[in-house]
C-alpha cells in the first residue's frame, strides 16, 4: 500500500503567507513600497531567490505591484474593489448618505468596543500619538489637515480592533464617504459651540479605549456618528433655505 505524503510546504509559500498577513493585519498598506530586496530578505531570514518568488505570487494575486527599476508596492485591490463603485453611486442616491452612516455606527462602535477590549500597549501609544494631533489640528484654521487628521484617528481604532474585515472596511468606508467628512467638517467648523462638542466626542472615544472601557467606547462611538448625521441633515437643510431663498430672490427680480 502506498503511504501518503503531504505535499512539502515550499519556502516561497510560507513567506508569501508572512507578506499576506501583514497586508491583512495593515502593517504594509496600500502605497507602502516593500524595503529593498536585501534587507526584506534578511528580516524574513530566507533568500533573495525565494522572497522573489514569494513576491510575485502576491502580484499575480493583485495585492503587489511591481515597478521596473522602481520598487514593489502594495496595491489598494482590498479596499478599491470595495470603495470605487459605491463612491459613484452615493452621488447619484442622496438616501445612501443615511444607510451609509447607519452602517458607520455599527462599524464604528464595534470598532471602538474591541479597542477598548483588545488594544495593546503599541496600539494605545498610536492611539495617543492621533489623538494629539487631531486635538492640534482642531485648533487650528487648517481644514485640510482636520479631514486627515479625522480620518487616522477613526482608522486607527478600526486597526486597534484586531479584526482584519474591520480594518480594511473603515479604510474603504472612509474612502467612500471622504466626500461628505469634509463638508461636514467644513459646516461644523464654522459653527464654535458644535466644534467644541465634535472635540469632546473624540476625545470621550479616545479616553474610553485607553483605560480598557469598551461599553463606553462602543457608547461615545454611536453618539458620535449620531452627532454627525444630524450636523449633516441640518447642513442639508440650512443649504436648501438658502437656494430657496436665492430663488425667491431671482424672482423678485424679474
């Protein structure tokens, strides 16, 4: 009778499985260039001829791209095929904006729930690191650098989550919905007393995550979305008095 022999696992595979992972878990993102071949192959303790092979079993996955005489780098295939064809279509379908956000809360919040219960001594120090710098930037003119700022901290969390879907769906999420953060963003900013309560928000998500609080966190999360969806239908409202309000007065001119 012949014995079975399980098929030998390949040098290449184990390490085009080490390079999966860390695009998974988010440690390589999409635009991040690989380091150079050598020093790739020396951290993965394996050899160039191997960690070439590896590479280009990711490429024909889509998940590296490889550039002549520029570099290998991570594609975004995890988050683009998700984004691209909701972002055209939330134009189109103004009722999208309320299941988009509705599906937000429930990200968001979850998101927030498993930092708080899992995050790690790393994950709370880049935790703080966004934090700060979203506190900076809120106090500053510079709107641009609020809507990045805004963004990380959100995406950090999402990471902080330990949940590889959660991570890759907020980084799509955000993709989708960069649209209407900055015209929130811009409508709040001008209004002092609801910029002061978004600050509030954020940092009643940031102190609940760090000190391992994670109904709180999932709380403060949900309030927080629902905070925004208001500021947007008030935005909605206050742009459409003011159409009328130019119409009216086209009117009276004629």
């Amino acid at each position: 009778m012949t014995q079975f022999r399980p098929p030998a696992i390949r040098l290449a595979d184990t390490v085009a499985a080490e390079l999966e992972k860390r695009i998974l878990e988010g440690s390589l993102k999409p635009g991040d260039r690989l380091p150079a071949e050598r020093n790739l192959a020396l951290d993965l303790s394996v050899s160039r001829p191997s960690l070439r092979e590896a590479i280009q079993k990711l490429v024909s996955k889509g998940l590296l791209s490889t550039r002549h005489g520029g570099g290998t780098f991570v594609t975004d295939r995890l988050e683009a095929h998700f984004a691209d064809p909701w972002q055209d279509l939330v134009k189109g379908h103004p009722l999208l904006h309320r299941d988009l956000l509705e599906f937000r809360q429930m990200l968001e919040s979850e998101a927030a729930r498993l930092a708080a219960d899992r995050s790690t001594d790393v994950d709370i120090k880049r935790l703080d690191a966004v934090y700060s710098k979203l506190a900076e930037v809120y106090a500053s003119d510079d709107l641009a650098a609020c809507i990045d700022a805004d963004v990380a901290f959100h995406q950090v969390i999402a990471e902080a989550a330990h949940n590889v879907l959660i991570g890759h769906l907020s980084a799509s999420l955000m993709r989708v919905i960069h649209g209407h953060v900055s015209t929130n963003l811009g409508h709040l900013h001008a209004r002092p007393q609801r910029w002061d309560q978004l600050k509030a928000q954020h940092r009643a998500i940031w102190q609940a995550i760090r000190e391992g609080k994670p109904q709180e966190a999932a709380q403060a999360a949900r309030g927080h979305i629902e905070f925004v969806r208001q500021s947007m239908e008030d935005n909605a409202r206050e742009e459409e008095r003011r159409l009328s309000a130019l119409r009216r007065a086209g009117e009276l001119i004629d």
